[in-house]
C-alpha cells in the first residue's frame, strides 16, 4: 500500500557503507514494490560538494550494482527524480539554515523524516543544529529523527544523549534503531508464541529447563577494528540484538500489538532480568578472542591481535548467564553468546525442554529450536519408538518448518524500519527506557572486564565455542546446543 501521506526523508551519511549497502538499494525497492508516496523526496546530506549530476550518477551506480539484471526503467527514473543532494558543509556556520531554506522550497513535504547514519558522538550535535533551524517543530507536521546504534556506550552516556536530544524531541519522534527488530523471524517469534496452544502452556519454568540465544559469525572485525576495539562483542551485539531477541522470547503477552503495549511488556521483562552477581563472576560471563585460523568460505585468516596491530583485552567472545526474576522464569538459565569467527553464520533461539527418563533409562530431551538466519524456521526434536518388537528402543525425530513459502514476499530489515518511520511506527524501536535497561545489564560486565586478572580465552577462527566457556552452565548435562543445519 502507499503510504497515505508525503514526506521528505534526510539521509545524515548517505556517503556511508551503510547507505550504500543497505538504505538506497532498501529505498528503491519500497519505490519498485509501490510503497513510497509519489511526491516523497529523499535528501542526502554529505559534508562536501557534489553536483546534482555526479550524486544521481552515483546512486544509478550503487542501484545497478544490486540490482542489475532486472533493473525498471521507469522505476529507476521515478526513484531517481525523488533524489537530491545537499551539501552541508562542517565549517559553514550557517549550514542548518541553508538546510531549512532549502526545505521551504516547493516539492518538499514538511514532514520531515532524519535518518542519522553517522558517528555517534554527531547524534546530539545534529539534533541541536536541527532544532535551531527549526526543523523538530511539529506545529503543522510530523519530525522524526531516526538514531543508529549504538546509543551511547553505557548508562550514563546513553543517559546523556537521551537529556540532550529530549530538549528538542518528544519519545513520540525518536526512532532508536535495533534493525535485529526489523528481521521477519524476530516478529515472528510473538505470533508464534501466543497464537498456538502447543507453545504457550509449556513456555515456563514447570517444562523449561534453560534457554540459549546464540549469535555466530564466520565474519571478522574486517575494517572496524577502530570502532571494535573500542566496543567489543558484548556491547556491540549483546547490549542490542541478542538483549533484543531474547525479551521477544520469553516477555509476557502485551495487551494489545500495539506499539507501546509491546514496548511496555518489553520494558517490563528487560527490567525483569538479573544483572549478574559480581561476587560469582566467572560463572557467569566469559571472555574470548580469536586467533588465526581458517574459514570455510575464505581460506586462512589473520587472528583479531594481528590485524590490529597492538595488544588488547576486547573480546570478539562473549557469552554470560541470566536469570529473569518473575513468576514465568524464575530458576530457569538464560544462556546468551554471540563471536565474530566461529564456525558458522547462525542466529537462533534453542529451547530445552526439562528431561524425561523413558521406561529404559533414556533421557528424553526436547527441544525447541527457532532459527533467525540464515535460514528462518521453527524445528522441534521429539522422541518417538523405532517400528520394530523391541518396546524400549527409541529414537528422535526432528520437525522442521521453514517459515517462508516460495513467492513470500521479501523485505529487508531496514527496508521495514525505513517505512516505519516515514509511516510512524514506533513499535520496532527501542523506548528509551529499554536501551537503559540493556545498559544497565551490560556495565557491570564492562566494568569487571576493565580489571586485566580476568582471563582474556582465546578460540582459532573457524572453531567452535571455546571449550571453557562451559563454565558458565548450571548442570553439568547443559552444552552449547549447535544449529540445526538442515538446508
Ligand atoms: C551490527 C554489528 O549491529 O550487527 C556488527 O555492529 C554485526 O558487528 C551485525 O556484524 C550483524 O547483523 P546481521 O544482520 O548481519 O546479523
């Protein structure tokens, strides 16, 4: 459907990796599908000069480089008129006001979308210069201002950034991204959960032995060492996705689907969790790096020291135990791990199912398996008899339901969250009250692992789990359970 109503979306960055990889190539495909307003304008704003001319013929460039074969003409044209380049030069002090001025021409909507895909510490400084010109005021129409994560690097400064952009901003116009919520199987997870009496029942500490959320990348540091060094797997991924995806599995029913109602129950659960006790730490967090090694796509590859070139303690290994106090979970451990350089590329959910010894002795163990990515399904380990005349033997079989049909439709995460914004969705933002909470459960982990006596472990890239890092489990018959790998 298109949308109902013209805006004009601002693109802070649009010379960045991000837009180019993700944002233009989502943008022309909501204009290929219908879903863009026919007099809405994009406007990228960049820190030099370009002409008109030069910044289409980069984005025919970018949009050709993604889609190339079935490249729409007509479409292209469309997308590309919808294009303009504004220069916002950083030492031109009146850059904002040339921005405004540009916007009062004819053809721009007044509702106003910021995309900030920039550095972080440009984020409060934009939003100033932004309310200085006038362009956060809602007297007539609607401003939104989209912020990239991170959003702050802990509690306090995240808190410092919420006190500077909410003198400009109500919580109505802020859109604190997560694009995990954009992923089609992360909104499914809710409809899974709630609308099916086989799951709903059992999803409780009187069936549930533990619970592990599991984020593995073949992927390294790649060019971000920078950035990475200085933020580390915990805070990069934990503070965010994985926090994310878990409040999804195992928050209470909202009211209603509605954005706030979603989010309050969120809040509820994200405030729910434990931080974990300083005084029991090594059995609740731990810590790796990976060495050189070899990747199954890429041959051999240099270790995470190496290809920064210095000495350093930040881990590309994180996994750390919780416990949720509330009625639903209480006593049931929340594993949660994510690395850069494993073995494989795999998001997902796996759900134990507390024991049952068989007649013979055997030990049932269910499991429930929601997969994100690569591949978007719902798999479900039972135990069943073997045909045959011997009554104790048995065996397990495995249901597997990929959640997508051929033909489903396609939408990219951010291509979602782009849309929301411009339509005013907020239930697949972060509230702020949310993005604390995380904060709040990621500190005191930082703030230990400042301290150099906690060991740094280390993993070869391409391996699996390091082996110590089961230390964090409660049981002894608890382990890192692998994806399902079932193509
Ligand atoms: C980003 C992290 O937020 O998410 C990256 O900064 C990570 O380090 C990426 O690689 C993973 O996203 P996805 O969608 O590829 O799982």
């Amino acid at each position: 459907m298109t949308q109902k109503e013209a805006s004009t979306l601002l693109l802070f960055g649009a010379k960045g990796n991000l837009a180019r990889v993700k944002l233009f190539p989502g943008l022309f495909k909501l204009d290929l599908a219908g879903k863009l307003h026919p007099d809405m304008k994009i406007v990228s704003i960049g820190r030099q000069e370009e002409s008109h001319e030069e910044w289409i013929i980069n984005l025919k460039s970018i949009i050709r480089a993604k889609y190339d074969k079935d490249l729409n003409q007509t479409v292209l044209d469309r997308f590309l008129n919808r294009n303009i380049y504004h220069a916002n030069l950083p030492d031109d002090p009146d850059a904002f006001t040339k921005l405004s001025d540009r916007l009062s021409q004819e053809g721009f909507s007044q509702n106003l979308a910021f995309f900030l895909s920039v550095r972080p510490s440009d984020f409060a400084l934009i939003v100033d210069q932004l309310a200085e010109a006038n362009l956060l005021n809602e007297s007539s129409h609607w401003k939104r201002v989209l912020i990239e994560k991170p959003f702050g690097v802990n509690t306090e400064t995240a808190q410092a950034l919420q006190d500077s952009i909410s003198k400009h901003l109500k919580e109505s116009q802020i859109y604190r991204i997560d694009h995990y919520l954009g992923k089609f199987a992360l909104q499914n997870i809710l409809f899974t959960r709630f609308y099916n009496t086989l799951l709903e029942p059992i999803w409780n500490n009187q069936y549930i032995d533990h619970i592990q959320v599991t984020n593995h990348e073949t992927l390294g540091v790649g060019d971000r060492t920078t950035f990475y060094d200085a933020t580390g797997a915990l805070r990069d991924m934990m503070q965010s996705h994985i926090l994310q995806t878990l409040t999804l599995a195992t928050m209470e029913k909202p009211k209603s689907f509605s954005p706030n109602d979603v989010r309050e129950e969120k809040i509820k659960l994200l405030n729910q969790i434990k931080p974990v006790p300083i005084d029991d730490f090594e059995k609740y967090v731990f810590r790796a790096q990976y060495t050189s090694g070899t990747i199954s796509n890429e041959g051999e590859v240099k270790g995470y020291l190496e290809e920064l070139g210095q000495e350093s303690n930040v881990e590309t290994y994180a996994a750390v135990k919780f416990f949720i106090d509330n009625n639903r979970w209480r006593d049931v451990p929340i594993y949660l791990r994510t690395a850069k350089r494993l073995h494989e590329n795999a998001t997902y959910i796996s759900v134990k199912l507390k024991p049952i010894k068989t007649p013979n002795g055997e030990i049932n163990d269910n499991w429930i398996i929601i997969s994100i990515q690569p591949k978007e399904s719902i798999h479900i380990e039972i135990n069943t008899k073997v045909p045959g005349l011997d009554d104790a033997k048995s065996r397990k079989i495995q249901l597997d339901g990929g959640l997508r049909f051929e033909g489903d439709e396609t939408i990219d995460s951010y291509e979602t969250l782009m849309l929301d914004l411009i339509e005013g969705n907020q239930s697949r933002f972060l509230h702020i009250d949310e993005v604390n909470a995380q904060w709040k459960l990621i500190d005191p982990i930082v703030e230990k692992w400042q301290d150099s006596s906690v060991p740094v472990h280390s993993y070869p890239a391409g391996s699996k789990d390091p082996i110590d890092s089961k230390i964090i489990f409660e049981n002894s018959d608890q382990f890192w359970r692998s994806s399902i790998n079932i193509e």
